[in-house]
C-alpha cells in the first residue's frame, strides 16, 4: 500500500491522499556523530504518522528536520511537490508546518488567550503602523476575526476557563493542551507533536488522544508525533515509522510494525551469540 | 465592593477586549482625562509646572519607550540619555532650519530621526543579550554624547556650546521660550503624552506586542511559531527610540529651554528612566507612569518635608533625600520586584472581594 499515491483506506476507513512531505536519504551528522543516517519515509495527506523508538534513536532530530530547525547534512525534503532548501524557522512556519515542544516552550508572561493568538501572526498581516492606528485602520477588526477563530479552538480543547490566565501559573497538563492550542492557531498543514503524553496521567492521556483525533478528524489535520507510549501510538497512528540507532528499522501500519521482527529486537533486545 | 465583574457580561469580542474591561475602572480613566484636560490647566502656576507636572509628562513618554524595549521586548538598553539627547539636537535642528513649520510636526520628525538612530544602534541585539547588550548600549550613551558635544554643527557654532529653543508658538500660543506659560508647557506635553499612551497601547495589544513578548519569553518557540527576530528586535529599537526621541525633544524644548549635552542627557538620565521602568513595572504602561510619577514626586516631596515641614537646611536636606530615594528603590524592588503596576493588580483583586475576603 505504500507505493500507492492516490492514498489508502485506513483500518477505520478514512481515505488518506497523497504525498504532502516526503523525505528522500536524510542524513544529519552533528561533527563525528551521525544522529540520522539514510532515511526516507513520506507523510501523506490527513494521515496520523508516528515516529518511535528506543531513547537516543534519533526521532526528534527526525522532527527538528522536518521542522526545519536542522538542515540535513545530506538528502533531500520535499514539501508540496517543491524541494525545500535551507531555511529560516519563522519562514517554514509561513509554509504551514507547526509543532509542540517536548519540554514545554510557551510564554509564561503571556495569558493563554496571547499565547494561542501568536499562533495566528502568520495569518495577520496589518504592520507597525496599521496596529498604531488600530480603530481607523482595520487592525483592530483583524483582530477580532483571528480572536474568532482562536475561540473555536479554546472551544475545542475545552479550556474557555483559564483564557486570560497567565500561562505560567497553569498545570502541566494544561499547559500541554494550550501549546496544542498553539500550534493548531496556525492552521498548519503539518502538525508536529513532540512526545504529546509525556508526563501525563492515564485521563490526562485519553484526553490528549481525544484531541489528536478529533482534531484530525475535524480539521483534516496532517499529523506527526513522537510518543513513547506504545498503546497510545498504535491506537492513533495511521503509519508507523521505527527508528533504531539513525536508522529506519521498520515502517507501516501499526499491525505490520508490531510484528516486524526487526522492531521486536530493538524494543526488547536480542541474545547476540 | 468597587471591582464588580458580576453582571458585566461581555457579548463582543471588541468589548471583551478593550482596555479597561471593568466599568468602574473605565469610569475612573474618563475622570483622570477629564481632570488632567479639564481641571489642573486651570490652577496650574510656574512651580507646580516645572517641578512636577511637566517632568512628569515627559518621563512618562520617555518610560513608556524604554518599557516597551526592556519590558516588552526583553532588551535592555543603558543609552536612553544618549537617545534623548539625539531628539533634543534634532529637534533643534529642525526648528532654526525650517523654522516656519510647527514645533509639533518638529517633535515628531525628532523621535523618526532617534527611531532610525536607535535601530542602528539597535544591530547588536541581534546577536547578543542581556547584560552584553546593555554594555553595548552603553557604548551608544557614550558615543552620542561624546558626538554632540565634539561636532560644532550640531549646536549650530554657539560658542557656549549650548543649545537654546528659540520660541515658537501652537495655535498662536508659545510652547517654547521665555514667554511660555505654565498652562502651555503643560498642555503641550499633555497632549503627546496622552498621544504616546494610545499608540504604545494599541501597539502592545496586537501583534506587534505579542511578537516582542514572544521574543521576550522564548525566542527559540518564538522563531518557529513564525516571528522573525531581526525585524521584531529592530521593531521594538525603532518604536522606543522613537517616544524617547518625542521626550528628548520636549525636555530640551519644553522644559529647559537651554541644554547642554553631557549635563542634561548623561548617563544619569539612562539610569534614572531605567528606574523609573523598573520601579513602574515592566511591561506595563500604567507602570511607566507610575514609575514616572514614583520618582519625579518623591524627591518634590521630601524636600516639601524636610525642609518646609521640618526647617532643615537645603544641603543636609538633599544630602538626606538622596539616601532616602536610594533607600526607598532598594526597600522596594525588594518588596515587589514586579513593581507599582503589580502592587496595583493586587490591590485591585483585593479590592475586587472587599470588605467580605471570600
């Protein structure tokens, strides 16, 4: 089913499209270490595409590629059909790729209604001026049409009751949620979530899950994460990609990975004799 | 008892978000409007303008520029005196070269000319922080006063070396020189002043003040998010050298009439306005203000005491003033490091409860 590039039918029947990302021999070396090592796999359209593997395999460097943040030593990324060169991260945000951060990176001083409206900068374009002007300029209606919008996100992820707290007096769970809130601000094609569980309790999780899917099923969202908890990546995902020492060791639907004997070995070990 | 939020439903997000959300709180900005606009122009006499109101006004521009630099954006800059002094030549400049033109649209160009200075200046930001960037700054203070002390055409080959505001008039009524009333100074200033405040207010609730604050809180999250930091940065120079260009100029003007560089604009006047900032509040508006009325009032006040109340002699007495402005600011940032803006906040969520805590 890989080779197809009209898409698939998932297991619960969504229709997947076509190829949005595809990643062509990454390398990356940071001086002697070579965290990644000859990678391809691509992200199709509306897909839940998650990365795993053991600590230190590689799977956030992966992210950071696809993000941007690093450019790889060698291979290529293609996005939409263009090959992307190296560029800036507030330029690959404009392209309407977004992402969480493992270790949570909001703006503390902000409330969370702030926090979730950066996530629209991308989409307001009234400059220095415009905003000065506010009332006469349009500047303030722009605002409250991207405010609009940011509520039906608050909306979604049910925090309407902590909007205008500061971001740095919430919970961690709850700080999870608004980085999330964030990030879907953007409207991205692309959605990047680094270890999205991590550090949660079991309701926190099934929450968390809750939103991944709804917000994939509803905005037809692209997504790509990280996650440790293997119960978790299996009942969301859509494809697997398995990561081992920089290097893809399996790739699939969660069924074929799990019985990929390859992926047992690097999970549970192997007697080397 | 007096902040009620019950039954002041919101239906729009316009109202939801104006500034003062809170109907007593919005009642009591109109009476300030009306009694700085209305009541004190007409007691106002030549003591109370020079020794309080009109400093005031014009620290509370130059705070609120340096606030939306070291507040908002996170940079901090030791060069406001510098930055003052470039408004206060270039407004002189302007006014004997074309003198026809309004001494208002020449405070205007003065802050444009410190905006474009104080980007300039502005560059480094983008590759250090923190204290470096203040050190760098720093060398900006030094520079420019250095510059307009050693270059003749700046004050215009005045063999004092001074520069001194030749009168013009806004409305037919003199806002500088000799024949100034009180009533003009303070008008003058007023106005800007209110100006400034509506503009650095409009900037710091849209995107322009969410960019700044992002690269204030985590550049990194901030960059990847979509802001990019070179023009945020220098966005944020621009803007704030810009008011504190508008407040170097009307000091000069304005307020002293007659200047000298290194006295009026030195290094002291960097860390008085930092202060002020600091004491006031980053990243608050109403800080500046604060911060502006906090340290321009304290020592007309404990002068007022020491000498008027209590009959010490005048040198003993700002001897003792010193120490004690010195004293207070250390006491303070000890006691709220968050400053008048946030000792404000809570005294309003008490208050907000009053008399009944729960």
């Amino acid at each position: 089913m890989k080779d197809m590039n009209e898409g698939y039918l998932t297991a619960d029947g969504r229709q997947i499209g076509g190829v949005v990302m595809e990643l062509k021999d990454i390398t990356l070396r940071f001086g002697g270490l070579t965290a990644i090592e000859k990678i391809s796999f691509d992200i199709r359209d509306g897909e839940i595409r998650a990365i795993i593997g053991p600590n230190g395999a590689g799977k956030s460097s992966m992210l950071n590629v696809i993000s941007g943040f690093y450019v790889p030593s060698d291979g290529e990324v293609w996005f939409k059909g263009v090959r992307r060169g190296p560029m800036k991260p507030y330029e690959i945000a404009r392209l309407g790729i977004a992402r969480t951060f493992q270790n949570i990176a909001l703006f503390d001083g902000m409330s969370v209604l702030d926090n979730i409206m950066t996530g629209r900068l991308t989409h307001m374009k009234k400059g220095l001026i415009a905003q000065a002007g506010w009332w006469f300029t349009g500047a303030a209606r722009e605002e409250y049409e991207n405010r609009e919008k940011v509520e039906r996100i608050i909306d979604f992820l049910e925090i309407q009751n902590i909007r205008k707290t500061p971001v740095g007096r919430l919970p961690y769970g709850l700080k999870k949620r608004v980085e999330l809130a964030r990030a879907l601000a953007a409207e991205p094609k692309i959605l990047l979530l680094d270890e999205p569980m991590a550090g949660m309790n079991v309701e926190e999780k099934e929450d968390m899950c809750r939103f991944v899917l709804d917000l994939n099923d509803e905005f037809g969202t692209t997504i790509v994460l990280i996650e440790h908890d293997m119960g978790v990546v299996m009942d969301l995902s859509d494809r697997v990609v398995v990561m081992d020492y920089g290097k893809k060791i399996g790739d699939g639907a969660p069924d074929e990975v799990r019985n990929n004997q390859a992926v047992v070995d690097a999970y549970l070990g192997v007697a080397h004799d | 008892m007096f902040y009620r939020e019950a039954g002041d439903f919101k239906s729009s997000y316009q109202e939801d978000s104006q500034t003062f959300p809170i109907k007593f709180d919005r009642l009591r900005y109109y009476g300030v409007l009306i009694v700085a606009f209305g009541i004190v122009p007409l007691f106002i006499n030549d003591y109370w303008a020079s020794a309080v109101a009109v400093p005031f006004l014009i620290y509370a521009i130059a705070a609120i520029g340096l606030n939306i630099l070291v507040g908002y954006a996170g940079l901090v800059s030791l060069g406001t005196g510098g930055f003052m002094a470039v408004g206060a030549y270039s407004v002189y400049k302007l006014m004997t070269a074309f003198p026809d033109i309004s001494i208002f649209v020449h405070v205007i160009l003065a802050g444009v000319v410190t905006a474009a200075v104080g980007v300039l200046f502005g560059l480094p930001s983008l590759r250090i922080k923190g204290f470096y960037l203040a050190v760098a700054t720093l060398a900006a203070q030094f520079f420019l006063v250095w510059l307009f002390n050693k270059v003749p055409w700046f004050y215009n080959y005045s063999a004092s070396g001074q520069i001194t505001a030749p009168e013009r008039t806004v409305f037919s009524v003199f806002v500088t020189g000799a024949q100034t009333s009180a009533t003009a100074k303070y008008m003058f200033c007023l106005v800007i002043l209110t100006l400034v405040a509506l503009v650095a207010r409009n900037l710091t609730r849209g995107t322009v003040g969410r960019k700044w604050m992002a690269i204030r809180d985590m550049d990194i999250a901030a960059e990847i998010i979509g802001v990019n930091p070179l023009t945020t940065k220098l966005s944020a120079f621009a803007v704030s050298s810009f008011f504190i260009g508008i407040a170097g100029a009307l000091f000069f003007s304005v307020y002293l009439g007659a200047a000298e560089v290194g006295e009026a604009f030195g290094i002291q006047k960097s860390f008085l306005i930092l202060f002020m900032v600091i004491i006031g509040g980053l990243g608050s508006i109403f800080g500046s203000f604060a911060g502006a009325a906090f340290l321009v009032l304290l020592p007309v006040f404990l002068k007022n005491v020491l000498v008027g109340a209590l009959g010490w002699p005048t040198d003993l007495a700002a001897h003792i003033e010193l120490m004690i402005v010195g004293g207070l600011i250390v006491v303070f940032l000890i006691a709220e490091p968050h400053g008048l803006a946030q000792l404000w906040r809570v005294a309003k969520e008490k208050l907000r409860l009053w008399p009944f805590p729960y």
